[in-house]
C-alpha cells in the first residue's frame, strides 16, 4: 500500500478525510456514449444526460461552477465485440478532458466490459464460464489506456477475483505506480442497477450476474469480499448499492483500516426522482438526508447522480 496514492492530490485527498463532509467526497458520474446520435435521456436520473465528445467539455465546465470537481467516467462505444477490445475513443475524450481542465477536475474511470460485450456480460464467457485470464488481461489493458489517456484513477467494477491484483500489476509495471484503484469491493447483484443499465446499454443478454456479483442475503462474504480486494491492493473500497448496504460499512471500515465509499446507485436514486416528481417529497430535502445515512454510517466518500448539486445542498 502507498499511501501517497491518496494524498499527493487535493480532491482525492479530501475523499478519504475521516469525520468530515466536504464537496470534494460527492463523485458525479458521468455516461459517455461513442455514437453522437444515440439517445441522450436516462429514463429515471432526473437531469442526467448522457454525454458525447462534442459536450462534455461545456458539461464539466458548467459541474465546476458549481463546485463538482470529482467524476468517474462511464464509456458506452459504438460497436460491441466478444473479442476484440481497444480504449481508442475513450483515451481521446480523456485527452481531451485532461487538456481542458489538468488537475482542476479528478477524473476516475469505471472499469467494466459490460458496456463493451455483445453478452452484456461484465467479462468474457467461454463454454458458460468466466474466462477469468483473458477477462483479467483485457481489461487491465484498457486500464492502462484509460489512465494513458490521463484518467487520475480507476475503478474496476467487474468483481472478478483477481481483478484488482492485475491491474494494479499492469499499472506498476508501466511506471503508474502513483495511480490509485477505487475498487467497487463489496457490489450485490442487485435489482437496483436498472437506470443504469438502460444508459450504459449494459443489460446482459443471457442469464444474470449472480456468477460475479454478491448474494446480498449473505453478510459475512459481503464483507469477505471488500477484505478481499483490499488485499489485492485496493486504495478505495466501496460498497453499492449503498442505501442498501449502510450495515456494511463499519464492519469493512474496522477490518480493512482503508477509506469506504457507498455508491448511491441508480434505482436507488431514480426513487428520489419519483418521489419528488410525484410531489410526494422534496427532492434536495431528500437527497441530503441520504447523503447524511452514508456519512453516519461511516462511509467516506458517496458516489450520486445528484453530487453536482453539493453546493445546492449545503455541501
Ligand atoms: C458496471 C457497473 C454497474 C453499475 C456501476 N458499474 C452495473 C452493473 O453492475 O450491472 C451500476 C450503477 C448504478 O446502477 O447506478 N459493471
């Protein structure tokens, strides 16, 4: 573990801070769609949208007035393969953001093959089970490209044993010893990722994702497996969905010393949206009493579709 992975950049620093709430700790998640003419609207996420390389330059300028500096990035390309991978269209708009805004933003990217895969599948398959070298491999190299491309860190969130050792491997080995790796370490397979899945174009094409994702009726591997990944190397554990996972937090806090996350996923937020839609509660009221459940419950930083208005709130 090196702990100057967490403190020789302010926003990342400010993540991890103990006891405290400050704006930097809200990551704002940001879709970025390959093809220019797809669908931007998120069926669910109130005013999300998905991005294209000819806006989200003026998006992230527009977050940054308002204080939103902390994002982590979700790529949706144009073609999907079961075989052939490459990060080019990511790595560009990467540059592009980086060229942009340097170290004023904190750029994490979702690293995942399940917008990528004809299956949908967060991995490749082979004869109905996970190919776990080939998947390893891939998406340690397009890690290694995100972060080429300026990514400040990344986030597997595949849950696939091993995943973080190899990309931690893969980053050291080509001098991003320096880079942290915010581990989606404790992830059910939950009912809650639907949004999401609408706007990452991501829903599997067969079967589920029990296979790699966690049984949430089983507390004690919930909590195996964010020690799990902290062993691997994880700088960053997370829990998700995080409403649902509040019980969680302490007991992986306590076991792996290391800074938690919730990550306040889209069904969890898409019910704020109804809510407040339906003039049944108020929405920033409501956001903000949830946000306040992650931080009593012990989590450091919060992942939402709502943190680019922080400042809004109070924040
Ligand atoms: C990719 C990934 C998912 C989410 C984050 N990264 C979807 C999934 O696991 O099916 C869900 C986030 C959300 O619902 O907001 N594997």
């Amino acid at each position: 573990m090196n702990p100057e992975r967490l403190s020789s950049n302010d926003i990342i620093n400010n993540m991890s801070l103990k006891n405290k709430f400050v704006r930097d700790q809200l990551v704002q998640p940001i879709f970025i769609h390959e093809d220019e003419k797809s669908e931007s609207s998120i069926p669910g996420l109130g005013k999300n949208r998905i991005l294209f390389k000819s806006n989200v330059i003026e998006s992230i300028s527009r977050d940054l007035k308002n204080g939103c500096r902390n994002f982590i990035l979700f790529f949706v390309p144009k073609n999907k393969s079961n075989t052939r991978f490459n990060a080019e269209f990511q790595e560009n708009i990467l540059l592009k953001i980086k060229k942009e805004f340097d170290s004023e933003v904190v750029i994490w990217v979702d690293l995942c093959l399940c917008s990528f895969t004809k299956s949908g599948h967060c991995c490749l398959f082979e004869d109905q089970k996970i190919n776990y070298t080939e998947s390893l491999k891939i998406m340690s190299d397009i890690g290694l490209s995100y972060v080429r491309g300026g990514a400040d860190g990344i986030a597997p969130s595949s849950m696939l044993n091993g995943i973080v050792n190899s990309a931690r491997m893969k980053l050291d080995s080509h001098n991003f010893k320096h880079i942290p790796i915010m581990s989606y370490s404790t992830k059910f397979a939950s009912n809650f990722y639907g949004p999401f899945r609408a706007a990452a174009d991501s829903s599997p094409s067969f079967g589920d994702r029990t296979s790699y994702q966690l049984d949430y009726t089983d507390k004690e591997n919930a909590i195996k497996s964010s020690i799990k990944f902290s062993d691997e190397g994880a700088d960053l554990l997370m829990v998700k969905p995080g409403l649902l996972s509040l019980d969680l937090i302490e007991p992986i806090a306590l076991k792996t010393k290391k800074p938690i996350g919730a990550y306040q996923v889209s069904g969890e937020y898409s019910s704020l949206v109804y809510l407040a839609d339906n003039k049944l509660i108020d929405f920033d009221s409501g956001l903000l009493e949830t946000w306040s459940s992650f931080k009593r419950a012990g989590a450091q930083y919060i992942i939402s579709y709502g943190s680019r208005y922080a400042k809004r709130l109070g924040i």
